[in-house]
C-alpha cells in the first residue's frame, strides 16, 4: 500500500505549533505533499526539514513568508525536480515533483485569483501553461499523483454555496472547464471523486475564516490528488481529516495498492 497525504499548511510553522507533526508522526504516510509553507529554509527547523522516518525537499517562494511547496518522502528520490522552468511562475514556489522508478509525486500550489484582476490573469497564465505540462505527464512513462491546493471547485457539489460563486475566482466557467479538460482530454482521475462521486459538504478541504465559515461547514473542496489512471485505479480509500485544524484547509489521504 502506498500512502499519500495533500496538506496546505497555510504557513509550516503555524501548523507544527497547532499539532501538524504529533499527528504526522501516527499516519504512517509514505508521501506528505505540502503547500503554502511561507517559509524558508533558513526558518524550518531540524524536524520540520526532515521529521523521523522521512526525507525532506521544497521548492520555496523567492518572496519571503509566501507560498512554496514541498514533499515528505518515506524513500529518497531518483530525482528532484523543483519548478516549471518559467521564471514568473516558479519564483512562487509552486510546482516540486519527486522522480522514482515508475512512479512521480508531485506537490503543487495553484495561483489563488481572489485578490484582484492581476492575479486571476497570473493565474489564466499558469492554467495554459500547465495544461500542457499535465499533457507532457500523461506521456512520461512513469504513474503520476499529483497532490495539491488547486484553487478551484470544479463541481457544483464541490461547494456550499455555489450560485453566489458564480462569478468569482475558484468557481469561473473557464477554471471549471479546465478541469473538466484535464479529466475528459487527458484522461487524469480526480481519485477522491472517484471513491465518492456524490458527496458533498463532507468533502470540503478549505473554509474561510470569515462568516463562521467552519462553523457553519460552508466549504470549498479545491484540495485533489488527481492521478494517472492506473494507479489512481488502484485506490482503495480517500479521507477528509477535520478532528484537528492544522490550518484553514483540512488534510487529504488516499491509500493506494501501488508499491514504489
């Protein structure tokens, strides 16, 4: 079995001190994929870097105490690959692949548009650019999960409240269809879809901190571990961890019958 976990962290530090490694330590995980760390190696101490039992890599942000992405493996890789090769997008920190024989792990930080026009069309940039880097995946040779905060609700079950999101960033047609393209063109498997295709508020991965929002459990699912279609055929189970709140996003696993 092979066990992959997608977190946003909403800040590393932040949630090793709400309890992100005691718990890490029970999960027995063979891939941890991180986003938005807002750190830099300078800032991670010794367990955050390597915690026991498993290997440390990130590909951090060049702006300090934003973005950045990383990995915790059980097995050292045949090779890290850190970025997209586009320098606008990859001095965000948002792309870290893990190479095996047979098998890449990747963590990825899909651009937020919410915060104004510039960052939806840095955003629209990273989708077209990304499209054909999933293309390119698809034809590596190797299986592929690829973990991550993707910044978009694809379904209208995939939020609460999706009639007065119909205009905003996360839940536009254009991110909508990409997605739709990403499964229906390139044949990736959003695997927690997959193992349960109709449920609703219980697979949401991120809450606002405004409104109650937790409270009131009116959630966005923008969390995925969207794989090739062998191995993410071969899994057995996908849960939603919410018991502890590490950060604004909740914990997503997915055990595989895959050995690396």
């Amino acid at each position: 079995m092979l066990r992959v976990i997608s977190a946003n962290l909403n800040g590393i530090r932040s949630a090793y001190n709400k309890g992100f490694l005691p718990w890490l330590a029970a999960q027995d995980a063979d891939f941890v994929c991180m986003q938005e760390l807002k750190a830099q190696a300078a800032d991670l101490t010794v367990e955050m870097l390597n915690p026991p039992g498993l290997y440390g890599y990130f590909h951090y942000a060049e702006k300090k105490g934003y973005s950045g992405v990383g990995v915790y493996a059980r097995k050292q890789p045949d090779q890290v690959i850190q970025g997209l090769g586009v320098p606008e997008i990859d001095a965000e920190g948002r792309y870290l692949e893990l190479v095996y024989e047979g098998l890449s792990v990747i963590s990825l930080y899909l651009p937020s548009g919410s915060s104004g026009e510039h960052r939806q069309s840095a955003k629209f940039a990273f989708m077209e650019h990304f499209f054909q880097h999933l293309a390119d995946l698809v034809r590596c040779g190797r299986q592929v999960v690829l973990c991550g905060d993707w910044n978009i609700a694809h379904r209208e079950i995939d939020l609460k409240n999706w009639k007065g999101n119909l205009k905003n960033s996360g839940f536009l047609p254009e991110e909508r269809a990409w997605l739709t393209r990403i499964f229906e063109e390139l044949g990736w498997v959003d695997v927690y879809r997959q193992l349960h295709p109709e449920t609703t508020g219980e697979a949401y991965t991120w809450w606002s901190n405004r409104g109650q929002a937790w409270a009131k459990n009116v959630g966005w699912r923008i969390d995925y571990q969207i794989a090739t279609s062998e191995i993410a055929g071969s899994a057995k189970a996908a849960a939603i961890y919410k018991d502890e709140r590490f950060s604004d996003h909740a914990p997503l696993t997915v055990d595989y019958d895959f050995a690396v």
